[in-house]
C-alpha cells in the first residue's frame, strides 16, 4: 500500500490519500497534467498559491524501510524527480566502510513526462533496479528530448 500526497499550485495544503493500492496511486498520478499546470500559472498572471507543486508515494520496502518517489513540476512543462530510500554507503577517510544512509536521496531536475511515467511505474511495481540505474544525481537536461 501507498500514502500519496498531492500539493496543486492552486492550494496551499496538499491532499493525504492514504492507504492506496498500485492502481489508485497510477490513476493519481496521471490525473495531473504537468504541461497545463505550468501554463495555468502562466495565463493567471498572479503567482501560484503553491509554487512547490507535486505528486509523493511512499511505500515500505520488503525490508520495512521507507521509500519515496516525488515527481514535481518544473518551468515549461518539465518535472523533477526525487527518490529517498535507505542505501549503504562507503564512507571513511582513512578507513572506509559501509555504513546505511537512511535518507539517501538521488533529484533530476528538468525530465520530460514520459520518462518521469517509467519512473512511477517502477516505482510500483517495486523496480529498485530501474531506479538505481537511471536516477542520478544531475540538474542538467539529461532524459529530455
């Protein structure tokens, strides 16, 4: 099961869905429609109650570890992709070691739609490996085109 949450740039609080299944977190997401949001904001000419605006999936991993997928809304259509899992990580000067990061967070910024979709259907059906080999740590255009 998934806790959604959904902040509009036409409100100030975003909406808690708790408890839902695969299916319900799909027909959540694909009810947002990034491009006409962006021009929305744009043809209010006034700025967004909201100027944060996203859709967010949280789920427990097979080991009862928090994971959270975020897609939020860029300029022109574009959107940012955020994944927090618990990941282990090397680290030490001297000596290195493994040691599990929590809140190990990977953000693109500036994805086109399409691939933003493959994320959150991996994201569903539990896809790590999708993730892990296509989310990195970049700002620059990277997945557009």
């Amino acid at each position: 099961m998934y806790e959604i949450k959904v902040q509009s740039p036409f409100t100030r609080n975003p909406i808690a869905y708790p408890d839902c299944n695969s299916e319900k977190a799909m027909a959540l997401y694909q009810e947002i429609d990034w491009e006409g949001l962006y021009q929305q904001i744009e043809a209010s000419g006034s700025s967004p109650e909201n100027p944060f605006y996203f859709i967010e999936i949280n789920r427990q991993n097979n080991l009862g570890e928090k994971e959270t997928l975020c897609i939020s809304g860029c300029l022109w259509g574009r959107v940012g992709i955020g994944y927090m899992r618990s990941k282990m990580e090397r680290k030490g000067f001297f000596k290195k070691k493994d040691v599990l990061n929590p809140r190990f967070a990977t953000q693109m910024d500036g994805m086109d739609t399409p691939f933003a979709l493959s994320c959150v259907q991996a994201f569903l059906k539990g896809d790590v490996n999708y993730l892990e080999q296509n989310l990195i740590n970049q700002d620059e255009d990277y997945r557009t085109g």
